[in-house]
C-alpha cells in the first residue's frame, strides 16, 4: 500500500502550437472537441465535425514530456471564407489545461498571425458569450450579439496590427507554472 502519496503532480511546461499535420494530431483534436462541445458542452451530439473540416485548417496544442510533444489539449480550427476574409471555429483547451499555460490564447494568436501570413485581411468568429472578455483583452471587437446553435455568441474580428504574420507553421513555449482555478 502507498502510504505517501507523491508531494505533487505532474504539470507540464513545455508546449508546442501548430498546424495540425500529423494523423495523431487530427485524430487528439477531433477527439478534444468531441469531448468539449458534446460531452461538456452538449451543443453537438455525438460527433461535432462537419463539411468545413474538408477545408479549414486544425491548429493543435500538445505537451512536450523530454522535448517531444505528449498529448493534445488545446485545439483550434481556420479557413478561407472568401478572399481575404478568415474564420476561425472549435477553439477548445482540455479542461485540466484551462487557465494554466495560457493555451487559449497562444492557440488564438497563432490562428490569427498564421491566416495573416496566408493572405488574410479580415479575420472573424463566432465567441460564445462568456468568452467575449477574453478575447477584447486580445484586441477583438464585437460586431454583433448573435445566436447560434441556440446559444448566445458574439460575431467578433481581430485586429490584425495586434497579428503579425507568421509563417512558421509550430511555436514552441514554456509557461510559467500556475495552478488551474
Ligand atoms: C475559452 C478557452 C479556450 C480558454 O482557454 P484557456 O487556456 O483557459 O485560456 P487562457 O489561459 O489563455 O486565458 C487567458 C486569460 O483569460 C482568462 N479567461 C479565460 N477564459 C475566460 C473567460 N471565459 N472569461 C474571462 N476570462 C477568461 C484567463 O483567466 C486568463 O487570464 P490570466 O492570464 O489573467 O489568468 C477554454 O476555457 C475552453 O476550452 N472553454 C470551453 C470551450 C469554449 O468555450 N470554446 C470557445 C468557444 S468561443
């Protein structure tokens, strides 16, 4: 019988944000959003894909164990509406990830900055209500309230001077150990 249990648990610090390329990738992001808006959120049954995933372009964050990326925690998708104009959609942090590395955002920047340096001149999506003061703190702007999937959303843009472009498909970081609230 253990009679200690371990003084901590295990938190990673080192992260890696790209393009989702890799099958285990697509397959940890389709099965983080599942997870999020079925299981949690229940505003999908089942399954949440739809015929925009033919296209768009899934962003994946993972935890590095020893340098080489784990588990992915944090997901985000992209894509080309109409010339110029990008959409981003399914933004989604593990739930023991939240408000620890500052996945959302880093997730949120590279979307951004990676459509800017795609030819990107408008970059919109559609922020669920209680996400809204993120993501005016990331120098967003609401355009409209809206209700989508029966929810309350707002129709928001980015600033694109706040997204420079970045044509490096993989960040890597190390964050600052916080505990989730
Ligand atoms: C929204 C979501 C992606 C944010 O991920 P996250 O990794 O927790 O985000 P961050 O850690 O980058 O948050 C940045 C800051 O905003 C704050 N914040 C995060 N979510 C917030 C919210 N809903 N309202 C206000 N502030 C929020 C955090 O406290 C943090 O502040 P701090 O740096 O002072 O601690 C995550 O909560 C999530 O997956 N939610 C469920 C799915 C969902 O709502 N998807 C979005 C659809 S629009």
């Amino acid at each position: 019988m253990l009679l200690l249990e371990p003084p901590f648990a295990f938190q990673p610090v080192d992260y890696r944000v790209r393009i989702a390329r890799e099958e285990w990738e697509r397959r940890g992001c389709a099965a983080l959003r599942r997870a999020v808006f079925c299981d949690e959120q229940q505003i999908f049954h089942g399954d949440d894909a739809d015929e925009w995933d033919r296209v768009a372009l899934p962003i994946a964050a993972s935890y590095c164990v020893l340098g080489a990326p784990e588990q992915v925690v944090g997901t985000v998708r992209i894509g080309e509406i109409e010339p110029g104009l990008w959409q981003g959609s399914r933004l989604a942090v593990h739930r023991d990830f939240r408000r620890v590395a500052s996945l959302g955002t880093e997730l949120i920047r590279h979307a951004v900055c990676s459509a800017h340096a795609r030819g990107c001149r408008r970059f919109i999506a559609h922020v669920q209500e209680q996400n809204v003061p993120l993501f005016l703190r990331l120098a967003w702007r609401s355009l409209e309230r809206v209700t989508l999937h029966g929810r309350p959303h707002h129709l928001m843009q980015a600033d694109l001077a706040a997204y420079p472009p970045r044509a490096a498909e993989e960040v890597a970081f190390v964050a600052e150990l916080r505990r989730a609230a």
